[in-house]
C-alpha cells in the first residue's frame, strides 16, 4: 500500500502460510517466509508480486533481512541442528554459513558494514562477513535495531512501567531516553530509510473480571 495507506493490493495467494516480508533497500524485491515447499523456506518476489521464486532449502529457515546493498539475503537456518545465520545471493546461489555459534534475528547496520544478532551471551555486533564479536550487551531491552546513523542501538526499556525508545551508543556511555510516552507506551517501531520518520505501534490493555458458577 501507499504510505498513507490508500490502494492496498493482496501480493501472496498461495494456500499455505506467507509472512515476515521485507523489502530490499533498493525497492526491487520483497523476500518472505513461506510454507508452500513443505517446510518453512525463504523466497523472493517482485515488489509488485510477480516472479515468486524459491531461494532457500536447508530445513526450517526464518527472518530473512537484505544486505543493505540488496544484494544479499540474510536468515535463520536449522540445517545444523541449532538455528545459525546464513546468507543466500538474492539472484539466487548456493547459500553460506555467516555464523556458526547459535544466532537468531540478524540485522544489517544501514551503512553495510555490521551484522547484529541475538546470540548465547546477549546481543552480539560482528562484520557482516562474521568472525569475532566486535561487542556485546547485555540487557539493553527489547526490539533492539540500529538508529539510522548506525552509530548505536535503539530498544524499548520499561522504565516506571512505561515502555519507550532508549538508545544506546556503541561508542559506550549511559544509554539516553529517545520518547516519553505515557502509559503503556510502544510496544513496535521502525525508523524510515532516511532516519527522518519514525512509527511507533501503542497498546491499550483492557481486562476484565467473570465470574462462571453452576457451568453457565
């Protein structure tokens, strides 16, 4: 759909079940999970839908993310037993391991150079080809991404019982409140590409008290 929401167009119509979409940064394609193979599998589409294709097939792979020069796609496999990061070329290609230590929700830093993922020992920052952690926290949040600038981290803290934007400089210090919302606060966000804009998802719990007696 348009960014205001107007003329909103089905892209999947396959049977089984199509999710976790994303967009490469140069608007070319769209890569999705889906299930249409037998097992939960990475593809790629047009990004008007057209051209639907199999990237993927080493088992259960998940979170599928572009390199931020769209050339790559980066995601989740099961193919040795525990989930670790790969990557696949988006033309398609025979797919590679990036890290072979327990690895989950990659994200590419928006200068190209960084893979974030949450691995054992809490949120790891390692060149995108892998190698050795370049740093590690612990306890930063929740929704970890990069800021725009990729010179830190943003996540969500409950501070007071409210939930809002915290973030964290990788060159290191106290990490900074970003938004004062009020109660409940975000529970989702996402920067636009330009870092200009940003879109907060806010909750509103509502519970109530039933009593059932005499199986009525």
């Amino acid at each position: 759909m348009n960014g205001d929401g107007s003329d909103r167009k089905q892209l999947t119509t396959n049977p089984y079940s199509d999710a976790a979409a994303e967009v490469s940064p140069d608007g070319r394609y769209i890569v999705f999970i889906s299930k249409r193979a037998g097992t939960e599998s990475i593809w790629r589409m047009d990004v008007d839908g057209s051209n639907q294709m199999r990237l993927t097939s080493k088992g259960i792979e998940r979170n599928p993310v572009f390199s931020a020069d769209s050339k790559w796609v980066y995601f989740v496999a099961w193919e040795t037993g525990r989930g670790t990061i790969w990557k696949v070329p988006v033309e398609s290609g025979e797919a590679t391991q990036v890290i072979a230590d327990l690895s989950f929700n990659p994200i590419i830093s928006p200068d190209g150079t960084m893979l974030l993922y949450s691995g054992s020992d809490g949120l790891v920052i390692t060149s995108v080809s892998g190698g050795a952690p370049v740093e590690t926290f612990n306890d930063l949040g929740i929704e970890c991404q990069w800021s725009p600038d990729s010179r830190s981290l943003t996540c969500l803290r409950n501070h007071d019982k409210v939930w809002n934007l915290w973030e964290q400089p990788l060159s290191g210090g106290e990490p900074r409140q970003l938004t004062n919302f009020a109660a409940p606060g975000i529970s989702k966000y996402a920067f636009s590409r330009d870092g200009k804009q940003l879109a907060v998802t806010r909750t509103t719990f509502t519970s109530d008290i039933i009593l059932i007696s005499d199986g009525q």
